[in-house]
C-alpha cells in the first residue's frame, strides 16, 4: 500500500491508493481502486495548514515543511521540528522550503 501527499492551498490531503503493477515496470493505479483520505491540519498537530515541501523517507515517515516547521509523520501522529536559538541541533528556521534524502538516508532540509 502505497500512502501520496496532495497539496492544496491552506490543505493537506492524505491519499491511501491500492497499486497495481504495470507491463511497463511502473505503478498504476486500478480504475475503481477503494481511495481513503484523511485530511492534517494544524488540528492535528501540524505546525501550519500550508505545506511548502513534502518527502517520504526509506522509513516511510511522511516529512512536511512549513513555514513554521518541520513536521514527521508516522501514519498516526504528528511530531514537528523547530528552531530553537538555545539548541545549536535544531532547525536554522521555520520556514521549510526543500527536503531531501540522500543514499544514506540523511534527510537534508533546506530552510
């Protein structure tokens, strides 16, 4: 089971599709295939409703910048990441515009 992110403005949609594999090696997704969403916001537990960045690591935690925070997502909870001026490990700053994993698996977050 595959788990996407949709982006709309001030909304964040989970989308849970069924793939089915393709002839071409890809990932389809059947006509009629059963779709659940389930909607994050700051509700939630997320640092703001406006997504900016959004990655799946290896681990398949859901990673969610926004401008007021990074955001981990495990299917069930939120956590999120700030900058913190006593802490010299935190974020540089809130605003989270790109993130990255690299082949090691470091998460790479550009603010």
């Amino acid at each position: 089971m595959r788990r996407f992110i949709l982006f709309l403005p001030i909304l964040m949609i989970l989308a849970v599709l069924q793939p089915v594999s393709a002839q071409s090696g890809g990932t389809t997704f059947a006509p009629g295939a059963h779709v659940r969403f389930e909607h994050l916001t700051i509700d939630d537990g997320l640092s703001q409703n406006a997504g900016l960045a959004l990655l799946q690591d290896h681990q398949g935690y859901l990673w969610i910048g926004t401008q007021d925070g990074l955001n981990r997502y495990d299917g069930y909870t939120l956590t999120q990441f700030k900058y913190d001026p006593e802490e010299p490990t935190s974020l540089s700053h809130n605003s989270i515009i790109a993130l990255y994993e690299d082949a090691d698996g470091f998460l790479w977050v550009g603010t």
